[in-house]
C-alpha cells in the first residue's frame, strides 16, 4: 500500500513534470564556451552543456541566441561570445521558470534530450562547479582526453556539514586506499559542503553540480572516472547504521574506534584576543541553538534561560553559529568560519548543541558534548512517522544525548540541559571517548528519554 504523502508527492512531481519553463539556447564557437559559461554561470544554476550539429534537433519551444541582435534579451552577454557558430558548435541550454523546482526541471530537460537524440556524454568543470555535456549522437564527442585517471564520491543531495564532519576519517581512509593505486578522488557534492570538504580533504577537488539525478549518468558516462561511488544516506529498513558505518561500507574500507582528525588536520587561526579569552581560567562551553530546520533547533527561551543559568555559574558560553534572534551570550564567535570554529572547539571544555554541525565536530575532536534531539532520535530518522529511516546520525564520540520521547526539542527545559552540563564538565557522566558504534547507539550508551 503506498503510504499517504508518498501519493501525494507523486502527484506533485507529476504535475510539476507536466510544466515547462522558457528555454533558451545560447550558442557559440568552441574557443569561447568558457567565456559565454562564465557569464551565464552567473544568472543561471541548471546549465547543461550541448555538443550539437544542428539546433532543430531539440525542437520548436527553444529559443535560440546566435547573434548581437539578441542581446537585449541577455543583458548580461556580451555580442563577443556571440560570433556566428559553424557547426558542430557548443550550445548551453538554460531554462528560466520559477515555479518549478530545480531538480525537476534538470530531469526534465535530461529526458527532453534523450529523446531528441543526445546523449550524456562527459562534464565540464568550471569554478569549482561541474556541468553536464551532451552530445549530438551525428557529432563525435569533442570532450578533451584527461591528463590522469581519477575516481569520483559523489554524495547524498540531503548532504550537510555536520555529515561531512561525522565521515571525514572514512573519506581520508578511502582517499589514502586510492592514493596506493595511484588515483586522485573528487568528491561531487552540495555547494554548502565544499569550504568544510576542502579544510578537511585539501588533497582532492571538490566540486559542486546541479541538484539532480540527470547528472549521475554523465559523471558515469565521463572519460575521467575509472569508477564512481554513490553514497547511501538513509535506509528505509533495518538494521541501523551509523552514517561513517555506512560510507565505510559503502566504500568499502575498514573503520576506526579510534579519533585521528585532530591528528591529521591543521587547525585556522583564529583572531589573537579570542585565543587570549580561551586560555583564561574557567569552564569554556560552546552553544549552538539553532540550525536551518526549525523541528532540530532549540526555542529562545530555552537558550536564554539556559545561558542565564551557565552565568550564574561562571561558566562562559560561547555562541557558535547565528541565530535569527539575539541572544545575551557573554562571547559570540558566530562569524568564524567552520573551519575556524575547529579551532575554538578544540580549546572549549564542552558543547552543547542541537543535532547540528558543532555537536559533531566536537564529537570528532573528542571534546564533550550534548545533543539536544528534536526532530531526529539518535537510532531513527523521522520518527513517529511514516518516512522513518534507520541512519543514526549521532555525534562519533564523547556524546550524550537527551532524547524527547515527543520529537519536539522545547520539551527538553534549560534546566536538565544545564544540570547536565555541569555533570558533563565535572565528569559525572557516563560518556564513550571513542567511536559510538550502532550497537552502543541501541544499546542507549550516554542516552536518556526525556517525558514531555
């Protein structure tokens, strides 16, 4: 039986895949595809790539830009990188729609060109960012040979920070396995992701693309790959598995109970009067309320109350990440970089966090930590409904996590949040400072339910 919201996001999606935007053909010669990619790179997100013999062969509904002429409808351009093509040219096929979402819209104009005789043949990387390449089946593929072999990671779209963090030594254990087969790795992912991949990954390219499946049959497809790696996210049915459990498996290589990132990476400076306030004597925690999805993140009230309650204490909260709301917080290193926030963690006693980036980048320094759960438990995603998915998504190590048995993170008071820090900081509480496997996570190691 299909569940309720799956018919009717099957719906939707139908709907949606009935719709079409204006699309717009740009063409020019070869030796100026960087520069018209360049330019409309900056207006458009879901660019693909065309190698074509001939412009009818995508139909009557496309717009076709060739000439200076047409410029008043791209203001942007300039009438350089409309010299009049001779066929086989490049042609960069956009289309402009803000009704349809993006990953609708790439799959749609990937099928569009299936059936009108392209095929994906390759990518093209500019800036960082990789764009598919079709081409014409009546037009060899022009795509440039690559200078050496490399394989790609090309990561969930539901990707984010914290998971980059919590499968960082996974990734570096497989990275080092190809390094001695003589292979360089890319890792395709979200643009959100790339600056913390870079810290933590600085030997590969990293790269972001278009939100869509479309893309995966042209990084298969692609003379650069000797082979690809889709990394699983969430699984509909047990048994569960820890995230880095399951890119470990998926990559197939060994996992460590053991922590080595704060071994292996070089930690940013920071500003000098920060590292100054961070030697000073006194319990130093770090707090993080609030993330982009409101059933994760922990009410205002609650964080006052709690930053009120660590004052009266002596104990110093740094705020870690912005909040949409002010917060009287005695230090605010909001504005660093994550890669930077590496750095304060790493000095910090504790933090205190919701299932967020900064839980898990402590969890993979060591540094004690306590999750405020919301949305998510520690062994399930979504639950109490029906799209649950048995991926833990818990910080890797020195965790404890206070758990509503209702999802709703303001059923956790500020009060059992900061007597329990201070059981944290006094080392009161029973904690694993190595790896937190799927079996101690079931187990309920460091876990304790919390009644509305």
């Amino acid at each position: 039986m299909i569940r309720k919201n799956m018919r009717d996001l099957v719906r939707q999606s139908r709907s949606l895949y009935q719709q079409k935007g204006r699309r717009i053909l740009y063409l020019t010669s070869f030796s100026l595809q960087d520069e018209l990619l360049t330019l409309l790179s900056n207006h458009h997100q879901n660019i693909f790539i065309l190698q074509i013999s001939k412009p009818s062969l995508l139909g009557q509904d496309i717009e076709i830009n060739v000439t200076p002429d047409n410029l008043h409808k791209a203001p942007f351009l300039n009438s350089r990188v409309f010299t009049e093509p001779k066929y086989p040219c490049i042609g960069f096929l956009v289309e402009e729609t803000t009704s349809i979402p993006t990953k609708i819209s790439c799959d749609q104009i990937a099928a569009d060109l299936n059936q009108a005789a392209f095929y994906p043949s390759s990518v093209k990387v500019l800036n960082e960012y990789i764009y598919p390449v079709y081409t014409d089946r009546a037009v060899s593929s022009l795509a440039p040979p690559f200078a050496k072999k490399k394989v790609a990671i090309i990561t969930d779209w539901f990707f984010g920070n914290g998971d980059a963090v919590m499968v960082a030594e996974v990734l570096n254990s497989f990275i080092n396995k190809m390094k001695h087969k003589h292979l360089d790795v890319d890792i395709i992912t979200r643009r959100k992701t790339t600056e913390l991949l870079h810290f933590l990954h600085p030997e590969c390219s990293i790269f972001s693309t278009i939100e869509s499946n479309s893309i995966y049959n042209n990084v298969l497809n692609s003379q650069a790959y000797e082979e690809v790696y889709f990394t699983p996210f969430l699984l509909s049915e047990p048994p569960l598995f820890h995230l880095s459990e399951l890119f470990a498996k998926s990559l197939d290589v060994p996992i460590s109970d053991s922590l080595s990132i704060r071994d292996r990476i070089t930690f940013p400076s920071i500003p000098p009067i920060l590292q100054q306030q961070l030697k000073q004597p006194g319990f130093k925690i770090g707090f993080q309320c609030y993330t982009q999805d409101p059933e994760r993140s922990w009410p205002k009230k609650q964080a006052e109350q709690f930053i009120k309650l660590c004052k009266q204490k002596g104990i110093t909260v740094y705020l870690l990440t912005p909040t949409p709301f002010n917060l009287q917080t005695p230090k605010d290193v909001s504005k660093l970089t994550l890669p930077q926030l590496f750095t304060v963690i790493h000095h910090l006693d504790g933090v205190v966090s919701v299932d967020s980036v900064c839980g898990h980048i402590a969890g993979a320094l060591g540094i004690p930590n306590l999750t405020i759960w919301g949305r998510n438990f520690p062994h399930l995603t979504n639950p109490l409904k029906e799209n649950d998915a048995y991926t833990s998504f818990r910080a890797l190590s020195n965790n404890y996590s206070l758990v509503p048995r209702d999802a709703a993170t303001q059923t956790i008071t500020a009060t059992i949040v900061f007597q329990k820090v201070q059981d944290l900081l006094n080392n009161r509480l029973m904690i694993k400072n190595k790896r937190i496997s799927s079996k101690d996570i079931l187990n309920w190691v460091g876990t304790e339910w919390v009644n509305k």
